[in-house]
C-alpha cells in the first residue's frame, strides 16, 4: 500500500481556493487510505523529499513552489523508483504577480521557472478546469499529462437552504475573492462609484492582506467615493459562512482577469443567484446569458459596466434572472468533495 502526501507552503492562516481543495481533498481520503496533508517550508522541500527517497508513496506538489524553487533542484529526486511525484496547479504563482511586490525581471524568471517545471519533468499534472488545460496545451504541454478535477461542494451546507427570489432596493450584492490585481475588485468599485449608493449594498469577502498596496487603494476609492454606508470588507471567513453570504444576496459579481475554475461562482450559480462576470475560468459551464446572468469578455468592460448599471437601476430584470437563476440551480451538476477526492485517488493510484 502506498502512501498519498500533498504538500504545500505553510497557509498562515491563509484561505483561498486552492488551499480548500487541498484541504478537503485529504480530509476526504483519509477515511479511504493512507493520505495526509503536509505543510512544508519552500527551504526545507528538497530536504523533505530527500528523507522520503525510500518510501513508497505519491507525492503532490501545490505549484506555489515553483515560485521559489528551480526545477534542477527536483531532478535528481525524481529518479526514485518507490516515489511519484505528481503537480497540482491551481494556477502558476505567476498569475498574481504584479507591479506592487515585483519587478519585469523577476516576473520573467519566475514564468521561466514555471514552463521549467512543467515541460521538463514530463511529470502528471492535476489542474481543477478545463479551461486552464487548454491553456496549458496552447503552450505546448502534452494533453495527456494533465488530468482535470474540479473542487467539490459543500452539499452538507447547501440541503434545505434557498435564495429568497425576491429582489428590493438596496439590492444585495456581493463578490468573493481575495483583494488582489488579479481580482480586479477595482474596476468593480469604479462602476459602483456611477450608481446611487441608496440602490446598493455590497459586500467584498476576501483576504485583505494579500495586496496591501492594491487593499489600500481600494479603501481609498470607497471613502472618496461616498459609498462607505453602502460598501462592506469581510476578510477571511469560513467557507461555510461565505456560503451563507451568497444564499443572502441577490447577485454576484466578478471582475477577476483569471481563473482555473472560479469556485465561488460556481457555488453562487449552484444556489440560484444571478452572475454578472468577465468570462474567465469555467464560468461559461454554469452562467447562461440572459438566463440566469451574463458573461461579458474581459476586453469589453463597458459592457460590463452597462450591464450592471441595468440590473441595479431595473428590478424586475433582476427579479427575472433570479427566478431564472434559481430554476437553472437546479440543472447545475457539481462534484462533491467526496467525487472529486475519488477521482483524485484514482488518478495516484494509475502510477503504480
């Protein structure tokens, strides 16, 4: 019998998506096999990899390491016979690089660490959307070798729960996701900053210390722009508490420039309520245009902002979306957690 190990950087009380899934994944399969979840210091990897040379196990690397560590490192590791080595990319740490805690330089040599790791090593890859392997692909890695999984739900917290399907001014809306670049919560704020506060009140969940810089202009636009009785910051929370928020709103937006998957709109499409979002991740697997939302391309941002204008300022076209949305809920097929760890281990186990 083989051990499965994922590791990944000490989280620090960090919440994110790809840290749920890492999570959720071996507390799933612990009650299977022989699976744990291993936090590990970015210096200390090779020497942890080392010491397990000789026991037979799976190991799982969360792709933040490739961020810190060159794939020469890793060579001489991956000879061993009794230990597989497979990645797990939610999305390369690349993607949330910006101005504010790096140079071109280092972004540069960071995505050649990146295409290092992934063509070389000729390893497995775990990706959790369709969409980011095609992307994949389109960079020349062999189709073959990534293998897709979504992320579960949390179907324990969703029984017996709906959305109300009546909307009012101020209409409730709310974006998840960590304030960052990437998220985009910016462009978001500046449309808000077109409408009257009285018809709004929105609620930003997210960790707020991933990008002080981008977190404090944020802040900076609120107060400026007048909004902050109608604007709310929930830094991290449980996920079953975000779950809540959802079931208590009225609609979701997001303005975020990348994805894998896009778990919180899946879970907000999953519960009936409404999505307006630049089309990233999978998200065109669950919004339907003029159904129960609207995916707008992540170049055409004025239609975005008209978009929102439209659904704000005319509640019966939000309520038909909503009664649409709630309907469409229904229709919407996601994994549990106990499916996508499932099919995780099958995965570990074809490389034995």
């Amino acid at each position: 019998m083989f051990e499965i190990e994922v590791l990944q950087p000490p989280r620090n009380n960090l919440q994110s998506g790809g840290y749920l899934f890492n999570y959720k994944i071996t507390q799933n399969l612990k009650k299977k096999c022989s699976c744990r979840l291993v936090e590990i210091e970015n210096k200390d990897l090779v020497k942890y990899l080392s010491k397990r040379a000789k026991n037979k196990s799976v190991i799982i690397l969360d792709s933040i390491y490739l961020k810190y560590i060159d794939y020469s490192e890793i060579e001489p590791l991956l000879k061993g016979r009794n230990r597989r080595i497979m990645l797990l990319l939610h999305l390369l740490p690349s993607a949330d690089l910006n101005k504010e805690n790096s140079t071109l330089t280092l972004k540069r040599i960071i995505q050649s660490r990146e295409l290092d790791w992934i063509k070389k090593s000729n390893l497995v890859i775990i990706v959790t959307g369709k969409n980011y392997k095609k992307e994949l692909v389109k960079k020349g890695v062999c189709p073959s070798r990534i293998k897709v999984i979504y992320p579960g739900q949390e179907t324990k917290i969703l029984k017996n729960k709906e959305v109300s399907n009546r909307v009012k001014h101020p209409v409730r809306g709310v974006t998840v996701g960590s304030i960052c670049p990437r998220k985009n919560q910016i462009l978001l704020l500046e449309i808000l900053r077109k409408i009257k506060p009285e018809l709004y009140e929105w609620t930003f969940i997210g960790n707020m210390d991933i990008s002080p810089k981008y977190t404090k202009k944020l802040i900076h636009i609120v107060k400026k722009g007048k909004m902050k009785n109608s604007i709310f910051f929930k830094d991290q929370i449980h996920h079953s508490k975000v779950i809540e928020n959802l079931l208590q709103s009225d609609l979701y937006v997001s303005t975020s420039v990348q994805e894998s998957y896009g778990i919180s709109v899946a879970e907000a499409c999953s519960v009936g309520l409404p999505v307006l979002s630049l089309n990233t991740g999978d998200f065109s697997y669950w919004v339907q245009n003029n159904k129960n939302g609207y995916l707008i391309d992540q170049e055409n941002t004025k239609e975005l902002e008209n978009k929102i204008l439209a659904v704000l300022a005319d509640l019966n076209l939000l309520n038909q979306l909503k009664i649409s949305s709630i309907k469409l809920s229904k229709e919407i097929s996601i994994p549990t957690w106990e499916q996508s760890s499932s099919k995780f281990e099958k995965i570990c186990c074809s490389l034995y």
